[in-house]
C-alpha cells in the first residue's frame, strides 16, 4: 500500500501557499501519495487554545512575515500578491468536490496561484468558477458543491480529525504519526523522508 503524505492547508494561509508550491516534488519524490485536507485555521488554533490575536493584530510582527513571505517567495522564485480579502470557507470545501474527481493538485495549485500569486479574491464566485472552467467542471454544479450539504459534512470532519491530531496552524504535514508544521519546516520534512521512507 502507497505511504501517504497529509498536508493540511486553509486558502486564507500564505505560508500555506508557499508550500503548496513544493509539496508536490516532495510527495512525487518518495512517491508517497499527497492527501489534500483543507481546514479552517480560526478553529484549529481556538480548538489548540490559541485565543491571542490574529498577525494583523500585531503590525510589528505582521511587517515581519509579509518579509519573511518575499523572502520564501524569491527563493522559490512564485509571485506572491496579498488578496483582497480572506474568506476562505467555499474554497476550502471545493476541495472535497475536486478529490471526487481525481483532480485535487490542480485545483489547489490553480486556486492558490490565482489567490496568492495573482492576488484574486478567494471568496469571489467568478474567481471559483474560473478556476472549475479551467479544469473541465460544471460551474455552477461546483459552485453549488461548495454550499452544500456534502462538503459541509466532509469539512467538519475534517476539521475534526485535525483538531484530534493537535493541527495548531498550517501548513501541516503528516507521514503517519510525525507532524511538521510551517513553510520552514519542508526541509525536516524531507530529511525525514530521505532517512525513513526510502529505505
């Protein structure tokens, strides 16, 4: 049976789309198959006790990561532009209904790029639909998804199984029962891999 490599994720996350951009070599490296689990981050750090204030909240520390941010995004040579708001929830459960398909890294990928890399709105309709377009899909059916009962569903428990694995934030990655949190940690990651899983 394929090794897995869970990646949690929120659309509203940068650091997130960052990874995003290499977890797939990662993932096709070992030849681990890569689960897309997307989640929303408020409720993973209420859920883990974080009940601070959010970065924007701290401006000196906000400064910070937006450089931090460039500095990943030069290295990994991928725009980075901030979108205009960060309502992530339809997205996110977009996700379930590109799974069904068999098409998940497009879409994350797609819809990150435009997100994150573009500096689209990730709440917008016709920025989903777009995105479903591109990949062949019924706009308005997967418009639909994304409020609907079954995604709705699919997101709570997935949001469940994260808060039971101690997802404080992401991105996070698990190869079983070992957990890496954060753009900067790819390279444990990696050297976990390199140690573990291609013996």
């Amino acid at each position: 049976m394929k090794k897995h490599l869970d990646f949690y994720f929120d659309f509203l996350s940068p650091f997130a789309y960052l990874a995003e951009t290499q977890i797939g070599a990662i993932a096709d490296r070992f030849g681990l198959e890569l689960c897309y689990k997307p989640i929303d981050l408020q409720a993973a750090k209420l859920a883990a006790g974080n009940n601070g204030p959010s970065n924007r909240q701290v401006p000196p520390k906000l400064r910070y990561l937006t450089t931090d941010m460039e500095r990943w995004a030069q290295r990994y040579n991928v725009p980075l532009k901030f979108p205009p708001t960060y309502a992530s929830e339809r997205a996110n459960r977009g996700t379930f209904y590109a799974i069904d398909r068999g098409q998940q890294r497009d879409y994350v990928h797609r819809l990150y790029l435009a997100v994150w890399g573009q500096g689209e709105d990730m709440s917008d309709e016709a920025v989903l639909r777009k995105i479903a377009v591109s990949l062949g899909w019924s706009g308005d059916e997967f418009l639909a998804y994304t409020q609907g009962e079954d995604s709705a569903r699919r997101y709570n428990e997935i949001n469940k199984e994260a808060h039971a694995r101690g997802v404080f934030g992401v991105p996070a990655m698990f190869v079983g029962n070992e957990m890496w949190w954060g753009n900067d940690r790819l390279q444990f990651l990696t050297e976990y891999l390199e140690s573990y899983v291609s013996r």
